[in-house]
C-alpha cells in the first residue's frame, strides 16, 4: 500500500500545480492587459501560449494516467459515477482550452492594436471555465469513496 499513497501524492502534485498555473496566467494576463504596455502584454502572451500551455498541458494530460494507475492499485471499477464524471469533465476542459489559446492566439496576432473587447471577453470567460471545471473535478476526486 506504499506505492499507493506515494501515486496519490505524485498524481494530486500536477493536479494543485494545473490550478495554480492557470490562476497565475490569468492574474498575470490581466495585468498586464490592464497595464496599457502593449510591448508587455505581446511578451506575456507569447510566454504563456509557446511555454506554460504545454507545461500545463503535459501536467494535466498525466493525470487520468495517474488516476487509472491509482483506481487499478485500489482494486475500485471504472464504471463508478465520480470517475465518469470527472472524465466528462476533463473532456469537456480539453476543449475549452484549445478554445482559450484560440482567443490568446488571436489576441497575440493583433500585436500593438489595442484587442476588441469581444476577444478579451472570451478570453477571460473561458479562463473562468477553465478553473471552474478543474475545481469540479477536484471535488469529484476529493469526494470519491475510500
């Protein structure tokens, strides 16, 4: 049971780091969209779609291997409710990131023009929607049985 506890801890790291990076890039974004430079926000915008949307990516990709590793270990079924919906969930967050670095990509190609509030709307909607749905599925993993 070791190995059990030691992929709990390995599988629940990338999980708080996804939440933490994504709260970091939006305060990060948003001050800068709210600084005026645009030199500024162009460099964050660049960091945060060549360097930290993969990091993240590879991070939160790790985890449903992780997950199955640790269900497999615990001898529990796939087919329970917490499990399905927390892939649900995880399919669902899957596409609204490539939504989001669709916006980031289009609000990065504007370069020093100022970006329509159309753009920066979606942005920070779908950033929302994004932490939501990884709070939801951490309740989900929280609440699963023993």
């Amino acid at each position: 049971m070791e190995h059990y506890l030691l992929l709990k801890i390995l599988h629940s790291a990338p999980a708080v780091l996804v939440l933490l990076g994504v709260l970091a890039h939006i305060f990060m974004l948003w001050k800068a969209a709210r600084g005026g430079d645009s030199a500024v926000l162009q460099r964050k915008l660049k960091r945060t779609r060549l360097i930290s949307l993969p990091v993240l990516s590879l991070l939160a990709l790790s985890l449903p291997v992780s997950g199955w590793w640790l269900v497999n270990l615990a001898g529990l079924p796939l087919g329970q409710t917490w499990l399905l919906g927390s892939s649900l969930l995880f399919a669902v967050l899957v596409i609204v990131v490539l939504l989001l670095n669709g916006r980031l990509a289009a609000w990065q190609a504007l370069g020093a023009t100022p970006a329509p509030s159309k753009i920066t709307r979606f942005s920070a909607v779908y950033a929302v929607l994004i932490v939501v749905l990884l709070l939801a599925i951490l309740g989900l993993m929280g609440a699963k049985p023993l």
